[in-house]
C-alpha cells in the first residue's frame, strides 16, 4: 500500500493570522509578533505532546504577556483561523481516494479538533498520528520509532511531506522518504517524479 503522511500545520493548513480576523474577534489591535507567542514556552510545549490543555496554553499566554482578553477571546480567534494553504486542498481531492492518506502533527488535542472540523478533514485522512497522542515531539527519534511502527514501513511504500526540512532529514535517517513541502505545485510535481498518479 502508498502512504502518504502530510504534515498538519504548514502543509495542509495555513498558518498565518489573519489580520482582519483578528481585530474582528478582538476588537483592538494586537500584533503578529505577540500572537506567535502563544506557541512559545514550556506550557505550549506541555500541551503539544498532550500534558496539558488549550485552555491552560492561553491563560499562560495572557499573563506572561499582560495581556487583556480573556480566554474565550483567544479560544475563538484560534477557532477561525485555520484555512488551507493555497492549493492544497485541491490536490487532496486529486489524491486521496487513489492513496492512503496519513495525517501528522506537532499539535494540541483542541486546536487539531478545531482544524479538522472547520475544515473536514477527516474526508482525507485514514490514519493520524499526532504529538499529543505519542507524548513526544517530531523530529526525535522517540516520535520516529513510534511512527515507523504504525506504519509498517516493511508492508508500505511510504513519503513524509513536511515543510520543515530538519523534520525531513529525520525522517529519511529513520528510512523515511521525505519531500520538503514548499507549495502544492512543487509537491505535486515531485509525488509525479516519485511515480504518485495524480
């Protein structure tokens, strides 16, 4: 069997705030550069590989940055933003009927809900493997041998797309393929060169 393992976060779904959303959701301004620091931190790390919750996450975030929403604020703004990256969801549609479609991520338990939710993911994916669920982050070696054996490497011919090339070259010390995601045109074009009908 061909699977083919994408990366949540960067691959399939967008990661960038949108602006407008934001001032809509809060109602003042706040910048960009603030809002990534809710993924920084030992509490943000905690949460990714599922020793804590969303709801912790933020209210790190809103006291160590003395900031003045509440939590529900932030919990809806995280809400409304994810959306494809551009293209991609075409090129799922292309493929995910003809291969065996995997999902992983780096990534809290609510906020991969909030993902595949709004955007249907689970039309596409047969199999999940998430940090939450495995209590350990890509790219360590802890992460790999857990991932290699759920997807019994000796049985499937396997590619991990992600857009972080450090998790890439893991992954192919671990004898996974791996192509570095740029956009959904390149990684079209090199699933064709690996022989993927698309």
């Amino acid at each position: 069997m061909r699977k083919i393992i994408l990366d949540l976060a960067g691959v399939v779904v967008d990661m960038n705030w949108d602006l407008d959303n934001i001032k809509k959701s809060l109602n003042q301004e706040i910048s960009v550069d603030t809002l990534n620091k809710l993924y920084q931190g030992q509490q943000y790390e905690n949460f990714m590989i599922g020793q804590a919750d969303e709801e912790s996450v933020i209210k790190y975030f809103l006291e160590t940055n003395q900031l003045n929403f509440t939590i529900k604020q932030i919990q809806n703004l995280v809400r409304n933003k994810p959306q494809f990256v551009f293209g991609m969801r075409d090129l799922l549609e292309k493929i995910y009927e003809k291969y065996h479609l995997c999902c992983v991520s780096n990534e809290g338990r609510e906020w991969i809900n909030y993902k595949f939710e709004k955007l249907y993911l689970k039309k596409y994916f047969k199999e999940l493997y998430f940090s939450c669920d495995f209590h350990c982050l890509k790219p360590s070696e802890e992460f790999f041998e857990k991932l290699t054996k759920r997807i019994n490497l000796t049985e499937n011919e396997v590619v991990l797309i992600d857009d972080n090339l450090n998790i890439c070259r893991h992954a192919i010390l671990e004898g996974i393929p791996s192509i570095c995601f740029i956009n959904a045109y390149q990684l079209e074009q090199e699933l064709i060169k690996l022989d993927y009908d698309i």
